[in-house]
C-alpha cells in the first residue's frame, strides 16, 4: 500500500490504493483505473474519539519534556533486609541486595568450543562431513559411467547372449555399498561429564555461618602477689604439713586403722571445703569487679579518658568532675574521720569512720574500697570505738594501723582470714588516755616550737611533698595558713608569721598538697564545697570552687590526692566518699619550649615554690 497525506491538520487526507485480488474490480471514471471493492470506506473522512475525562493542554505544556533515568537497579527489589549474624550474635542489615530480576530462565546443555568435549564433537563433525563428501563423489562417478553404459544396452542386439540381469545386480551392490558411509570409530573417552557452561547465569546462595551451642570448658583465673616473705610462709606450711601427716602415720596401730582411716578422711574433706570456699570467694571477686566495671563503664571512660574541653576557654579556672560514690548501710550514721591511699596498689583506699562529737561517741569501723568496685568494700572490719586516724605501712601495704577515740591502738592484717586487729594496745602496754590523733610519741615530754596560729580548734596540718621547710594548718575559724618554720618575719612580738593566709567563709575540715606539684593544694568546708589552689596561677584566690555534696544535710570533713591519677576523695559526716577528677586547669604542668626540654623533678617544685616564698618575704619586709 502507498499513502500520501497533506500537511492541513483539518482535513481527511486524500489515499490512493492500488489492489490486486481476483473479486469484481471497478474502473475509475477519470482515471479509468480498476479499483476493488471496499474502497469507499477507507475514503470516508473518519471523525477522533476523545475521552470524555481528557485533559485539555496548552502548547507550552505539551511542549514539556519530561525525563526519566534508566538504572539497572531493580525497584522491587527490598532495602532494608535484616538477617541474623551467628558469628556475631547480633542481627545486622545486609548492604548488598541482589537486583538481578529474571524473566526467563532454561537449562541448556552448551559446550564451550574449546573445551576436550567441544574439540572432540568437533573431530567427529569433521568426520562425519568428510565420509558424506566422499559418499556424493562415488554416487556421481556412478552416475556418469551409467550415463556411457546406456547407450551401449539399447545398441545390443535382441538376439545377444549378454546377462543384463546379473550385471544390473551387481552394479546395484556396489551402488548400495557406496552410498552407505563408512563410519568412523567413536574414540573411548575418559570422562564425558569433564565440561562447565560459561555463559550461564546462576545465583550463588549467600554464605551462612553455622554455629552449635556448647558449654564451654571450665576455666579459672587467679591473680596474687608473690614475695619472699609469702613464698618462705608456703615452704614453711607445707614442712609443717608433712610433719603432722609423718606423726600419724606412726601413731596408728593396727586395732585402730580403721578409725584413723575415718578421721583422715574427715580432715582431707574439711580441708577440701575450705580450699574449695576460698578459691570460690577469689572467682566471686573478680566476677564482681567485672560486673561492676560493665555497670560504671561509662565513669570508667571518664576516669580514665574525659578532659573538660571548656577548660580551653578559661584563662584561670578549672571544675571536679564526680566519678563514683562510695557507701556502705553499715556506716549511714558515722562521719568519715581519716583517708589513707594504699602505698603500693594506687587503686586501694583506707577509711576510717567515728564519730567528731565526743557527746555522741559509739562504734567504728574501718573499711577498704578500690576503685574497681565502688558498689561493695574489698575488707570490713568493726570497733568498739570510733576511729579517728589511721595509716598504711610503705613496705608492708598489708598492715593498716588505726588508732581510737578511747586511746587504744590496733593493727590490722589484711591477709589475715578473721576480723579482729593483730595486735590492740591495752592499760598494761601503754595506751593513750585521750583519743589519737596521730600515732607518734617522739617529742610528748618537750616541743620544738609554738605556732600562735589559729582562733579555734586546727582541725589538720600537712607538710608540703617536695618543701621540707613548708607546711599548711587549716581551722574552724575559717582559714587555711601556710607556714615556713625557718623564717620567723615578727620577731618583735615573738611569734610566727605565715607566708599566706585564706579566709573560706566557713569552717575547714582538712588540707592535702597535691602530690604531682609544690603549689597546689586542696581544702574542703563545712558548707559542702572543695576549694582548690594554685599558688603559682593564683596567690590570692581559689581556681575552683564546687559545691560537692549538698549543703543544709552533709559536711565534708575530708580530702585526699590519689598519688597517681588525677582525682581526689572526700568524706563527708554521713559516711559517704565521693571521687572526682580534676579538669586540666587544675593540674597545669610547664608548657614546652621549642628547642628547649622541659626539667622536671623535685628540684625543679622546689625552685619553685622558693621563688614564691621569696617574693612573699620582700613584701613583707619592705612593709
């Protein structure tokens, strides 16, 4: 068919056809051409249908062109897949989603061509060919030598005496034996399933891990510390052991064997106990610490790795951040009365608990936290009489001794498996008959020197770590002082001056001096707040003062540095002990010079503080 249309969008275009059948034709009339039958309806003008709910659109919008991206994504395909990880034990979502969508699939037995098979299937091809070939050339010899031959049979005469039959038969053997191909000998192959198909499209299952649940093997860790005195007291026990087995041997008899067989077994089953009940509380222990480090993990991180980032923006301030809170229902009703760091584990901490008002004295107690457990205290032990001061041995970090309300003095052993003190002072040894403060007697009958210093009781004094000739006094009158024994500024009126003197606008309850620097130091008040300072920052006022405990219900009565890490402990009159960090300002070291080392050392805090004491004494004695 051939059309031609005008370019008029209003009019029916004009179609000319040219049909070939073998119905009734007509001639046109001008042209004078036969046309077929039907050819009036194609002609008639044919009216568009328009939906009546068609939108109608202007030339700008039908002119709009919209365009739409093609990816190879499949949009069915699901996002948000969770499945559970066996190794992990967690269930994770699957980044990867499969977006292969198929529409058809077909198992096909294709052989790639250069595999063995495929070269094989290709040698017996080449075979089969080449015996075809050589079969059409014998059939088309054959037909050109019956092509001669037949005229020869229609030229013999009908009298002859030729066979024409049984040449006929034996040429159609020979045809027969010709067309039938000569098959070639399939070679025996080795494997016939030796082939992979390399264009077809498999999913590949994704890998699961396969798990079975099992209890574990049982295991045991034991940590403790080894020294000489510990292993000497082993071979000792073990000796002794020995001896006392040796010793019934020889005094069982026959009549009596059965009985000591008896007996032998209690003993081994009671030590068995006792072994098996230590080596239980050891693993409770440690079982302990590690739930509550997984408990307080996030003070922990703090402990160990937060530093207040807006100590930047302060020029000469610095805050406590609260770690752990250490309390026990045993001692709601007692004041923390002394605070001691282990010598030797930096982690361990002596209380001591009484009572300040000699009007209500009763119990004490003595307990021992580490901060690897703040829910519950590593020791407990019990008195009759509050505690008022206490001190661990340097060598022996072991023995804690602690000395009464009532003047007696006990010692504690921490190895030891019962409660009660080692050794306790009584009226025959020698005891106090005031309450102890602290346990030293050298200079009782004569004193070297009077310090008119404060207005009401001094509740503490603390020499300074690296200054042998510096010591701090703090009172309930409000002031903390800081003293030179060897300089005396008023000899006149035959007393003592200090170097430096701060009012706290309440009653003080202890000083500590900071052990990583000479001019730091730290005070606590009745009001509930802890006041650190640093005299090489600041001479005259505080770089932090912080509420630490609330002020109408507790008082702070204590306060100590923890040798090592940067935080403090304070006790208050309610038995609590609150830990806090120091922020960075609070603990400034020398800042490095470039090309320069920074001298660290003793040396080096007591220059200066020397330095600060000196410029103190040119004032005053300018004044």
């Amino acid at each position: 068919m051939f059309s031609a249309s005008s370019k008029t969008p209003h009019k029916q275009p004009r179609k000319q056809s040219i049909s070939i059948g073998r119905g009734t034709r007509k001639k046109d009339e001008d042209s004078g051409t036969e046309v077929g039958e039907g050819t009036d309806e194609w002609a008639q003008s044919k009216a568009t249908v328009r939906p009546p709910d068609q939108l109608e659109l202007t030339d700008a919008e039908l002119k709009e062109e919209f365009t739409r991206i093609l990816t190879a994504n499949n949009p069915h395909a699901p996002q948000n897949i969770v499945r559970y990880n066996f190794k992990e034990g967690t269930y994770k979502l699957i980044g990867f989603v499969n977006q292969l969508a198929v529409h058809y699939t077909q198992v096909g037995n294709l052989i790639p061509k250069d595999s063995d098979e495929g070269r094989r299937q290709h040698y017996r091809d080449e075979l089969v060919a080449d015996s075809q070939e050589s079969a059409k050339v014998v059939i088309s010899e054959t037909e050109n030598l019956e092509e001669d031959e037949d005229p020869k049979e229609l030229e013999t005469e009908p009298g002859s005496q030729t066979v024409v039959p049984a040449a006929g038969a034996a040429e159609k053997v020979t045809e027969e034996e010709l067309m039938t191909p000569k098959q070639p000998k399939e070679r025996k192959l080795t494997n016939q399933f030796n082939f992979s198909e390399r264009a077809s499209q498999t999913f590949n299952n994704p890998l699961r891990d396969r798990e079975c649940q099992m209890e574990p093997p049982p295991r045991t860790n034991f940590s403790a510390t080894a020294n000489q005195w510990e292993i000497y007291d082993a071979y000792v026990e073990e000796l002794e052991k020995q001896e006392k087995t040796k010793e019934k041997e020889k005094a069982k008899t026959p009549v009596a064997k059965k009985t000591g067989k008896m007996a032998m077994r209690k003993l081994t089953s009671l030590e068995s106990q006792t072994d098996d009940i230590t080596k239980v509380s050891q693993a409770a222990k440690i079982v302990e610490r590690m739930v509550n480090q997984n408990t307080y993990d996030d003070v922990a991180q703090d402990f160990k790795y937060y530093e207040d980032a807006a100590d930047e923006y302060r020029d000469q301030e610095g805050t406590l951040l609260p770690l752990w809170k250490f309390q026990n229902d045993k001692a709601k009703r007692l004041s923390v009365t002394a605070l001691c760091w282990n010598p030797k584990y930096r982690d361990l901490f002596a209380v001591g608990y009484g009572s300040y008002d000699f009007m209500k004295q009763s119990r004490g107690m003595l307990l021992l936290y580490s901060m690897k457990n703040p829910s519950f205290p590593e020791y407990m032990f019990s008195s009759n009489s509050g505690i008022m001061c206490l001190d661990i041995h340097v060598d022996h970090p072991y023995l804690v001794a602690v000395g009464h309300y009532d003047g007696n003095v006990a010692i504690y052993n921490l190895k030891k498996p019962h409660s009660q003190p080692s050794f306790l002072s009584s009226a025959k040894s020698g005891k106090h008959t005031d309450p102890v403060w602290q346990c030293s007697k050298s200079y009782s009958s004569q004193f070297l020197d009077t310090y008119d210093a404060h207005n009401m009781a001094v509740d503490a004094v603390s020499w300074n770590p690296y200054h042998t000739k510096v010591f701090m006094s703090c009172s309930s009158d409000w002031t903390v002082k800081i003293w030179d024994h060897t300089i005396n500024l008023s000899t006149l009126h035959h007393c003592r001056t200090p170097m430096f003197i701060y009012d706290l606008n309440s009653a003080v309850g202890d000083v500590a001096w900071a052990p990583y620097s000479s001019t730091v130091f730290t005070a606590v008040t009745t009001d509930g707040k802890a006041h650190v300072f640093d005299l090489a920052i600041n001479k005259y006022e505080a770089i932090c003062n912080q509420p630490v405990v609330a002020k109408k219900k507790n008082k702070i009565t204590h306060v100590q540095f923890n040798p090592i890490h940067p935080i403090i402990i304070v006790g208050d009159d309610r038995g609590h002990i609150i830990c806090l960090k120091l922020s960075p300002n609070l603990r400034k070291m020398p800042k490095e010079k470039k090309g320069q080392e920074v001298q660290k050392g003793p040396a080096v805090e007591i220059a200066k503080l020397d330095k600060l004491l000196n410029l103190v004494r040119e004032v005053k004695t300018k004044t």
